[in-house]
C-alpha cells in the first residue's frame, strides 16, 4: 500500500522532534484490504503523543477548534482529501452522559490506551510511521501492527466487532450504532452476533442524537454500494424508527395488481436499483421516498376488473395523488433532519412529478414541453432514473420499456424548443420598448400568457408575431391577462388530466 507523502511528512517532523506517530482509523482500514475496502481514503489521521500545543507550534498553519485534541494540519497539497490532515493526540474518555460526547477526555502516552477507546475492531488498529520514507510502498504483510483486539483478523474474515463490550461502546456514543450499520453497507462486512445483539438491545439511545448527526451517518449510508440492505438492517434493528419513521407505514401495506411487493419494500428494491445504477445522493433519496405518501392514500375501489377479493368483491388497491402528499411527507423527512434547502427541493420535486404520464398513444409533444418546464432541464435526467427505479422496484424486467424510450425519443426533439421566459424570442426589454410599458406586474402577465402560446405551439416563438401578440394583450386590463394566463393553464392541466385519466383506466392503476 501506498501511504500519502503529505501524511509522511508530517510524522517524519514529528520524529524529529522525540514524537510518535501512528497511521490509525478507517484509512489504515481501508489500505490494508486489496482492493481498498473503503477506496481511495477520504481523510487521513495520525495519532501522536505530542499534546495539541505542541503539535500546532510544529505546524503553525494549522486549525485547533476542538478540546479532543485533534489538530487539523494545513499542507501544500491540491488534493482536497489531503488539504487538512488530522493529527489527534492520544486520549482516553471519560462517561458519555448525553450519549454523544465524553464528559472528560484525559491525555496519555501510550498508542494502546488510545485504542481502547475506538469504536470497532478494524479501526482499532495503528501502524508505526517510523522509518517509512516518503516514497515507500509498503508491503501490508510486513506491516507490523499494534492490534491489541485483532483487528487484522476480523478485517481478514470481514467482520465487524465492537472493541470490548459492544453495549458499552453503544453507550457511549449511540451514533456507532447507525455506524455499525453504515460500515456494513460500506464495507459489505458482517456485524458479529453479539455486537447485533447490542445494536437491537441499545437501539433507543438513537433517540439522544442531534438530527444533524444522524442526517450526517444516513447520507453516507445512502452513498454505500449497499444502502438498500443497510436500510433493512436500521429497520430490523430498531434504528429505522428514529431516522426515516414514515417509511415503516409501508411495511405489510399491500398494493395493486402491477406490484408484487408492498409499499416499504417497493420503496427498498427501487434504492437498490438506484445504488446499483450508481445514482446521486438527490436520485437515491428519492427512488426511497418516491412512494412515501401511498400508505396515507390507500383506497380501496370496487371493479369487477379487479384481480383482488376484499370483503368479497373484486377491486383493487387505489393510490389517489400520493405523489403529492408523498412529496409533502419527504420534504418534511429531510427537513427534520436538516439536510440542506437544494436537496429538499430536488427531491420534492423528484417525488411530486415522478408520475409522469409516458404512453405513446396519448402524450403529445405539447404534452413533454409542459413536463420538461416543469421538472427543468436540469432535472429530466434525474426522473427518468427515479421512473426507472420505480419500475424496477415493482419486480418489472425492464427499466425502459418502448413507452418510456418513446417518451425519451420526444423529451430530445423539444429539448431546444422554448419552455421557459428566458427563451421566448423576446425579453422584457422589447415588450417595454415595442409597447410603452413601464416595469411591473402587468408586463410579467403579458409574459406568462406569451410563454403559455408557445409551449402550446412553438413555432409561434417569432420576435414579429409576440409583439403583436402582446400587443393585443396589452389592451386588455390586469384583471383580464390573469384570467386569460389561468384559462391557458387550465387548458393545459385538463388536457393532462384527460392523458393521466385515460391511462389509469387502461392500466387500472392510480
């Protein structure tokens, strides 16, 4: 393996000053697995028994914001994951009395006092920089360890044990619990028996977590190859109920005819294609919430072209504008957990729209211009992937049947038509110009009914014929132009309603 040269010059200047240093934690973890289990390291640690005051005289371009002894030190490096190493002084901890940090953190001298206190086996470990050039590949059998909980051995069996009691490890911060799980999906490593055990039995001590650190443990869980099983795990282990509660209404909540799962593990098996398709964060997050809102809105509707029995008539399960209510209930997810403004706007978005109608027969290029001003460029690609995942989460072979490649077929032949303001032949200025109109809310209505001519028919996007269009309109008063702007989008909205009404009768679906 191959040890970052920035991190080698920081231990040789601390050798050079009677100092230790240890490369420990998840990047020696990681290094010592072929492939590296975790990639490329994300950040690199160095654990020293020179206090912080010394550490950041050795390093006077450094950051010291914290009182457990972790400096953060600068270097010239233009890797990001490099820019800042941490170099963290031997401590042991005190009683976790809120469950998240220790009320006391005591300095010591030995490496192996400081890994009493680590949370799993695997990262319990720490290899002795000294002597290492900052050239050197490093054979990892020759490595010469201290492991005092052989962590090498579960790392070689792909085991995950706490250190010591796992139960007093939990205790002491209720995080590693969500941690146990991640580093599951991470790693794809399985969590010893009696290390689940205390999982199960200490899962309550979730609750006491600040939401942004759970926020914070969940997006790397949703980021893992496995975030599909690391989702079942918090859910079989108690943990679910203190992250993403809402999606247990889904368990047993059983669905029509077109689905073979129920509504909590369709939302599981769409993340699972979602992370195999190596989606986004935003994409991801979506293709588990996308269905949230179904539960709220099940109904049971009498048909005799049902294929269910329920109180002996035949029927089947409705779903009523449960994307819009979905929508609502996963924006509020993410905002209980304070993920940031754009990813809760993306996924809502995401969410509300992933309905979207896509038979041949009915959708109109009007029709894909609407959709396309609604979503945003920016933002097609992303529910298409979500639709896919839909799919494929409902037990469907394909993710791209005829119908969704015919819709993507039209979705590029309007890419370049007009479907927002900004791409009307004519902009505020020339309407102010041409029409001897002042700035205001009458010029912004003129602009609304323009754009919605256009989306309706674009090849009326002519400089010539908007101004005389807008011309016409401009005789008319305020209250009229709202009018005429709300009828164009009335239009538009039952024309859709007739598309979306005619499909669910086709497909008995809602």
């Amino acid at each position: 393996m191959r040890i970052a040269r920035e991190v080698l010059q920081i231990a040789e200047i601390l050798r050079q000053h009677k100092y230790k240093a240890y490369l420990v934690g998840g990047c020696l973890r990681d290094l010592m697995t072929d492939p590296p289990a975790g990639g490329e390291p994300k950040d690199w640690d160095i654990a020293t028994d020179a206090l912080p005051e010394a550490v950041r005289e050795l390093f006077p371009d450094s950051v010291y914001e914290n009182s457990f002894g972790t400096v953060g030190v600068k270097t010239d490096s233009t890797d990001p994951k490099l820019k800042v190493i941490e170099v963290t002084t031997f401590r042991t901890e005190g009683a976790y009395s809120d469950k998240r940090r220790p009320d006391e953190v005591k300095f010591v001298k030995k490496i192996e006092e400081d890994l009493a206190r680590r949370d799993f086996t695997v990262n319990a470990m720490a290899f002795d920089l000294a002597g290492v050039s900052a050239s050197a590949d490093i054979d990892s059998e020759d490595l010469e360890l201290i492991d005092p909980y052989d962590g090498q051995k579960d790392l070689s069996s792909e085991i995950l044990r706490a250190v010591g009691d796992p139960g007093e490890r939990f205790r002491e911060d209720a995080l590693r619990l969500m941690r146990a799980v991640r580093f599951h999906a991470q790693l794809g490593f399985k969590i010893e028996k009696q290390t689940l055990a205390a999982v199960k039995e200490e899962h309550e001590l979730l609750g006491h977590i600040a939401k942004e650190r759970i926020r914070d443990e969940l997006t790397k869980l949703i980021v893992t190859p496995r975030a599909d099983e690391g989702i079942e795990i918090l859910r079989t282990t108690g943990l679910l109920k203190y992250i993403l509660p809402e999606l247990l209404d889904g368990v047993d909540c059983e669905q029509n005819q077109h689905h073979i799962y129920d509504v909590y593990t369709h939302n599981l098996k769409s993340l699972e294609y979602s992370t195999k398709k190596n989606h986004s964060l935003t994409v991801r997050l979506a293709a588990l919430l996308h269905d949230v809102g179904k539960p709220a809105t099940r109904v049971w509707k009498n048909d005799p072209r049902g294929k269910k029995t329920r109180d002996g008539k035949t029927g089947d399960w409705t779903f009523y504008g449960h994307q819009v209510v979905g929508a609502k209930i996963a924006g509020e997810m993410l905002e209980r957990l304070h993920f940031s403004k754009e990813i809760i706007e993306d996924v809502y978005l995401l969410v509300y729209e992933h309905m979207f109608v896509y038979d041949p027969e009915v959708v109109t290029l009007a029709g894909v211009r609407r959709l396309l001003a609604r979503v945003g460029s920016d933002h097609i690609d992303d529910l298409i992937k979500v639709r896919e995942a839909d799919r494929i989460g409902s037990g469907v072979p394909k993710a791209q049947p005829y119908r969704l490649r015919y819709l993507l077929a039209m979705l590029e032949k309007v890419k370049t038509d007009p479907i927002s303001a900004k791409m009307l032949a004519i902009n505020g200025n020339d309407l102010m110009e041409s029409l001897k109109l002042a700035p205001g809310p009458k010029l912004g209505k003129i602009i609304a009914v323009l754009l919605e001519d256009v989306l309706a028919d674009p090849a009326k996007n002519q400089k010539d014929e908007l101004l005389k269009r807008a011309a016409e309109l401009a005789k008319h008063k305020d209250k009229e132009l709202d009018d005429m702007a709300a009828a164009s989008k009335k239009r538009a909205h039952e024309a859709q309603q007739k598309i979306d009404d005619e499909i669910k009768q086709k497909y008995f679906v809602k």
